[in-house]
C-alpha cells in the first residue's frame, strides 16, 4: 500500500438501511460474512485487506469466522460488508467480463476519487467512508445515484 494519503470525501450517514434488532443482525451474520469472504476470494484479497474491511482487529475472530463461515456481525460490520456486495455487483454490470470486475478494485485508477491508486486502497484507509466513496462512484458510473 502507498503511505500516501488518499482524500475522503465527507462523512456520510444514512445510507444503508441495516436493522438494529440483535435478532435481526445475527440472522444476517451468517449470509453476510459468507458473501463477503466469496468476494474477497474473487478480488483475491490478502487477510490484512480483509481484515481491513470488515474493520477487524483480531486474527483470531478472523480465522474462526472464516473457518465457521459464520459470525455474529455489528452493525458495522454488516454495513460494511452491504456496500462490499454493492461494489461487487456494480462492477458485475459495468464490467461484462467477470475477471476484468474482479480485478478492478487492485488495478490503479485515474478517475477524481482514487488519485491514481487502486480503489482498494480508498477502500482500506477510508474505512465505512471510503467504501461508501467507492460505491458512491461506481453507482454513478452505471447511472445510479450519485
């Protein structure tokens, strides 16, 4: 990863719509972090860039939910694994060839947002904020909301 810092857009609230119920939340747990570690699978990410994302510090929680496939997420986490499957399914549209969606988020990338780097990286550094950035950009490329 470069150490150079690539700007955030502003803080963001609202966007996704995520129950607060403790029920609700562990029934989406499961699915969600299955989903998630397809993803990262697809986008060959390390288990550092992984970590990142989930806004995981443990390795330990890391392994046992990758080795039970399941988890109990926080909100958090769940929001972050929602805009994760937003990215993944806006490249899927814009980027018919299932290899070249897959590998967009590591290849270096000149539009306003990333700076010329990767929109993983954005997505590590900037946290909930930079996935949101990311998602943010994407769906607008593919005529969503801006």
């Amino acid at each position: 990863m470069n150490s150079a810092a690539v700007p955030l857009p502003p803080p963001i609230s609202g966007f996704v719509s995520l129950p607060t119920d403790p029920a609700e939340l562990e029934r989406l747990s499961g699915a969600g972090i299955r989903t998630f570690f397809r993803i990262a699978g697809l986008w060959k990410l390390d288990i550092v860039q992984q970590m990142a994302l989930l806004g995981l510090r443990s390795r330990s929680t890391y392994f046992k939910w990758k080795r039970e496939q399941d988890a109990k997420l926080d909100h958090d986490q769940l929001e972050r694994i929602s805009h994760v499957l937003g990215i993944y399914k806006a490249l899927q549209i814009l980027l018919p060839d299932p290899a070249a969606a897959d590998a967009w988020v590591q290849r270096p990338n000149s539009a306003e947002p990333f700076q010329g780097e990767p929109a993983l990286e954005l997505m590590i550094q900037g946290g909930i904020t930079g996935l949101f950035a990311v998602r943010r950009y994407l769906d607008a490329q593919r005529g969503g909301w801006a």
